[in-house]
C-alpha cells in the first residue's frame, strides 16, 4: 500500500454545529471576555516570546526560591 491510498482513507474534518442568532459558542481555548485589566498590564510589559515555548516542567525556579525561603 502505498502513501497515497492511505492519505485517500483519512476522514475529513467536519466542523460541528455553528449557531445562528443571538448564540455564542466557542471553543475550549476562546473566550468572548478581554483579559481582566491586572493581566493586560502585566502582559505589556512582559516579553511575550516566551510565551511560544511551554513553561519548565520541572519549575526549577520556583522550586529554588521554595527551597531557599525554608532553609
């Protein structure tokens, strides 16, 4: 079998059912609110390409800092 047969077999994508009216829906990653003004603040200032990489698994830092204060 070849790549081509087995690209023909995958099953589209079909949207679900979008509203008409007065309905909102969205997503599980959208919301219809702006971000509360203490986070647009805070996000002006902050160095927004660090937000393109997930975050230290192992939150070394904050681990650090916990450490350091109970010693």
């Amino acid at each position: 079998m070849n790549w081509e047969s087995n690209v023909r077999k995958v099953v589209p994508y079909v949207p679900g059912e979008q509203p008409t009216g007065k309905v909102i829906k969205l997503n599980t990653n959208e919301n219809p609110y702006p971000p509360a003004p203490g986070v647009e603040a805070l996000l002006k200032g902050y160095d927004i390409s660090l937000l393109r990489k997930y975050p230290d698994p192992t939150c070394s830092s904050l681990v650090n800092v916990l450490a350091e204060s109970i010693m």
